[in-house]
C-alpha cells in the first residue's frame, strides 16, 4: 500500500490530469478522484440489512479512530440506490460529508432471445459464491416445502467455503443440486432451461446474477430488502418478493410465467451503454471541480 502511495504521488506530480479511481476505498485509505461504494464498505461487517449498528463498541472505535475523515469533499459512484441510502445514513455518523454520490449500476450483456422459449417452469436456480453469507440453507428450507420442483444452486467453491458446501450437500434433499464451479456455458444452459431464479441473501449491495439470469428471461424472487429488491426488482415491478421461508413458498407458487418477456426487457436499464454515459458524466463533473 505504501508502494503504490508513492506511485500514485509520483504519478500525478508528473501527471496531474490522471483520472485515479479507488475500487476499495475501505482497504486502501486513499482519496482518488472518484471512489467506488460496492455497498457501505467501511462499515458493512458491522450493520445489518437496514443499516442498523451490530457492533456499538466497534462502531465507536471507528468513529473516533477518524481513519475515513480522509474522505471528507471526496466523490463516490455507488452501486445501487440502496447503497446510497446507507451511505448518506451513515457517513453523517463516521463524520465524513462527502462532495458527490452518484449512483451508477454495474453494466449487463443482454443476449438476444426470441420469446417465447419453452421453459421448465418447476426448475429454479440461484447462483452465487458457495458462501455462508449467501444464505443458501434458507434456499434448503423452501425446497422441503416445494417437492415438486428442482432447485439448482451454481455456485464458485472457494477456499475456506468446503466446511459450508458440505454442510449444504448432507442437509439437501432428493429436489435440490448443487453444482460447483460450473464454466460460463453450463450457467447459461441452466439459465435457458430455468423459469425462476431464487436468491436469499438479504444484505446484498446489488446483486449481478439477478440481473444476469433476468437477462436470460429469468423471473427473479428476492428478499424484500437491499438493492435486489430497491434497484433490481423495483419493489415487485419486475419480480417478486419475500421475508419468510413461507413468503418465499407462496411467492414462487405465484410466479406469472408471462412476465417473462417484460423482465428480459426490463434489463435495458443496466446496459453498458447506460454504464459508460453516466460514468463519462461524473468524470465531467469531477475534472470541472
């Protein structure tokens, strides 16, 4: 961190018009022209879903600590508009008053896909990193009251997630399969084949595989909280819903299979072509400050 301190001063001593962009201004305590908010990093080990402090004692030994005041009048593009809520909810109580937050959404490749495409509606697949935090027993809890449909997690087995993944495999019942570091050809498959898309976990900034398996005309049920259900979903206009494992029952019992089309179309709004146009907007604004 110290090495690339001293570059990053070297280099804009003999550049100063370099645009410098911190992807992880939580880990490396450095104030670029524009700092990436993935979610609110610098204190999302400690908070829950709505933003609410787990940790008091932790909490104020940041606070007091002052190690983030170097973001003071410091610009930030925000992943999700639920992201932003947390963020003007909470840099206030770090002490930071940061000078723009912009919300700009991860960008999607929308495939072409000529509807209507013959799905096995009773398949539902959830993918992400085979993870605690991804909360996929939740997922084992709906299955159990849905014998008669298949469940698919997809999911990246990392190291330090075997204890979990095996956990998962013996509790998982004869409807649900796990398949572990599939290639980009088998998630596609599976998504072409799938009519719903399940994912569980609530604290979850924004959510690229929903938007993915939408791509593919998925239609997606998401906890009622965080950018899924804010940014993604839209509060139910372009999916459904849920809180409890008998929410989430009913919600896939009542997926409209129609709607398929219109959540395929729904994906425009995260296209690359929105992603570079708000981007080059807000390096205008910070090269004119």
């Amino acid at each position: 961190m110290i090495k690339t301190k001293r570059f990053l001063k070297r280099l804009q001593d003999k550049a100063p018009n370099e645009l410098i962009i911190n992807n992880h201004p939580n880990m490396f305590l450095y104030k670029a022209d524009i700092n990436v908010l993935h979610g609110f990093s610098f204190l999302d080990p400690i908070i829950d879903e709505y933003g609410n402090i787990k940790n008091r004692l932790l909490f104020k030994f940041i606070k007091t600590s002052g190690i983030y005041k170097i973001y003071r009048d410091a610009n930030f593009y925000i992943n999700s508009n639920y992201t932003l809520g947390l963020a003007k909810s909470l840099f206030p109580r770090i002490g930071i008053k940061p000078k723009i937050l912009k919300v700009i959404y991860p960008p999607v490749t929308k495939p072409y896909i000529s509807f209507p495409i013959k799905r096995d509606k009773r398949l539902i697949v959830s993918i992400g990193r085979l993870s605690r935090d991804k909360n996929y027993e939740y997922l084992l809890r709906i299955a159990q009251k849905l014998p008669d449909y298949n469940f698919l997690i997809i999911g990246a087995l990392n190291r330090g997630d075997e204890k979990y993944f095996h956990t998962l495999s013996a509790k998982k019942g004869k409807n649900v399969s796990i398949m572990t570091n599939a290639s980009n050809n088998e998630k596609i498959n599976a998504m072409m084949r799938a009519a719903i898309f399940l994912h569980l976990k609530r604290k979850e900034h924004f959510g690229i595989s929903i938007v993915e398996s939408m791509s593919y005309g998925l239609i997606p049920v998401v906890p009622k909280c965080g950018g899924p259900w804010m940014d993604i979903v839209e509060k139910g206009k372009f999916g459904y819903g849920f809180d409890t494992i008998e929410e989430g029952v009913e919600a896939i019992r009542g997926v409209d299979f129609s709607r398929s089309k219109e959540i395929y179309e729904s994906v425009d709004r995260f296209s690359y072509e929105n992603f570079r146009n708000k981007l080059s907007e807000l390096i205008s604004i910070v090269k004119q400050n």
